[in-house]
C-alpha cells in the first residue's frame, strides 16, 4: 500500500510533465509544417554544407 503512495503520484507528476512539455511544443510552432518535413524527408539532393571558417584553417595545416 505503501508503494501506491509513492507511484500514484509519481505517475500524475510525471503525466502533467508530459502535456506540459506537449503544449509548450504546441504553443512554440513545432507543429505548424508537417507536409514539409515529410517533403523533406524524401528528397534527393543532399544538404548545402557551409564549413565554418575554423574547419578551413584546419584543413591547409
């Protein structure tokens, strides 16, 4: 008995953490472009890599 002391609430602190965490997302626009990603996901060309400044002065030493 002494176990549901600790789990119940351990569980409803852990669910409101979740929705919490839920509507913050909703809230910041994580949702907003969803057809976009899945474009995204399936095309082709590689990503444009810009190589910062530091990674090119590594290079020619």
């Amino acid at each position: 008995m002494t176990a549901l002391a600790w789990l119940v609430p351990a569980a409803l602190f852990l669910g409101g953490l979740g929705l919490a965490a839920f509507l913050w997302a909703l809230r910041s626009g994580q949702f907003e472009d969803l057809e976009g990603a899945a474009y995204r996901a399936l095309e082709d060309d590689p990503p444009e890599e810009d190589d910062p400044p530091e990674a090119d002065d590594r290079k020619r030493e």
